[in-house]
C-alpha cells in the first residue's frame, strides 16, 4: 500500500467509527423521527464536500432529486404520532445536544463516503481493513476505559443478546462493504441520494418484523422516494451509455 494513501485510509476509518458511536448516541437523545430528518441531509453535505474536496458536479436533475426525497422524508417522520418515548425526550433538557450530535452525525458519514471516493483506486478490502483494525482499538479503550474509571466489572449478557449483536454486526459490514464499493464506483451525490431508499427497507422491516401498520403519507412518501431514485437512476444510466457511443464514434 502506497504510505500516501495511510493518513487518509486512518482518518477514513477513524471518521467512520465516530460516526457509528455518535449514531447510538442518538438513540438515546432524540426521537426517531427527528433523528431521521436530521441524518437524510447527508446528501447535501455529502454533494458540497465532493464539489470542494475532488471537483465532483451534481447535475440539476440530482439536486431536485434531492430536495424532492428529503421533503418526502420531511412529510414521513412528521405524520408519524409521537410515541411515548418521543414525547419524553422532547421535554428532556438533551433535546439540543442530539440534534447537534445527529447533525455532526450526518457530516461525519458525508465526509466517510466522500473519503471512499477519493480512495476509489484503492481496493475496497484495504479500507475495510483499517475499519475494522480502528473499530477494534476504540472498542478495547472503551471497555477498559469504563473498567479502570468506574471500577465496575466488565458487562455480561445473555445467549440471545449476544446472537442479536452478531447478527447486527453481520448486517453492518455487509452495509459498510456495500457503501464503500458504491462511492468509490460512483458520484458521492448520486450515492447518497440512493441511500433515501434505505426508508422503504425501513418500512418493509416494520410491516413484516413488528407488524406496524404503515399510514397513506408514509405509503405516498416511500412511493416518490421509490420513483425519484428510479427515474434518476435511468437517466445517469441514459446518460453513461450515450457518452459511451459518442466516445467509440470519435
């Protein structure tokens, strides 16, 4: 591996890990709607840092594209009644300090994805890599850290709840792998518009796993995202392939 490519492969991965911690922090400060409204501005971060840091254009189809999800998103999580839960943590004094993590949150995962793209001549199994060997130190300083402040022993948990963190952990390296392969393939703007589609899989999750009923704003909002996302997804392809003949042409 190239030692210029080192600093960027460390500061990925670091970014990448903060991102994941300050995501579970945000569980616990916001509600679920909120937090949703505030990471889905990911691709509009994710579009001004590719403008300035590898001269990435996004094209006006994809800015209405964008805006046009995010209203959708808007729409969802604000027809959605508040739990009670919800209506706990918006009377909390913590209220702020998620939606300043949330969108600190939706920075880092813009910067991530940019990064990927910057390395996309860099094989997708090394920054994988340096993710998981970065993961690994913070997760020991964290465990020994909290043992030698708090003096607590170290936490157990059941069969089940370990199972279920395996199980977590395999779906979020599939989604990292995923991720990384995505934006060092394509336009970190046109990936992270994509990622508006990550609320239908929500949806269907919520529909067949816990059986919630799903409204008719929830259904017109996924069903535009759906079209958007389809509809630009076609004209790039359109558009890869009429540059292609005019390329063999010349």
């Amino acid at each position: 591996m190239p030692k210029k490519y080192r600093k960027t492969l460390i500061a990925r991965a670091l970014i990448g890990q903060v991102g994941f911690i300050l995501f579970t922090i945000c569980l616990a400060l916001l509600p679920l709607s909120l937090q949703m409204i505030m990471f889905q501005t990911n691709p509009f971060w994710a579009s001004i840092l590719a403008y300035f840091m590898n001269g990435e254009s996004i094209s006006r189809i994809e800015y209405i594209a964008m805006i046009v999800c995010f209203g959708s998103v808007l729409g969802i999580a604000l027809s959605k009644p508040p739990s009670a839960a919800d209506a706990e943590d918006e009377g909390s004094s913590t209220r702020l300090e998620g939606i300043i993590i949330a969108f600190i949150l939706a920075w880092a995962l813009a910067l991530s994805g940019v990064i990927n793209r910057t390395l996309k001549n860099v094989h997708f199994a090394v920054l994988l890599f340096y993710h998981g060997c970065i993961g690994l130190i913070m997760a020991l300083l964290f465990i020994f850290g909290e043992k030698l402040i708090t003096g607590n022993p170290f936490r157990t948990y059941s069969l089940e709840q370990y199972g279920t963190m395996l199980l977590c952990c395999c779906f979020d390296f599939l989604s990292i792998n995923s991720q990384t392969i995505a934006y060092q393939s394509d336009s970190s703007g046109f990936v992270s518009l994509i990622g508006y589609m990550s609320v239908l899989y929500a949806f269907l999750g919520d529909y067949f796993i816990f059986h919630e009923n799903i409204s008719k704003a929830e259904l017109c909002g996924a069903a535009l995202i759906l079209c958007v996302t389809v509809w630009v997804s076609v004209v790039k392809i359109r558009e890869a392939k009429r540059l292609k003949v005019n390329i063999i042409k010349e």
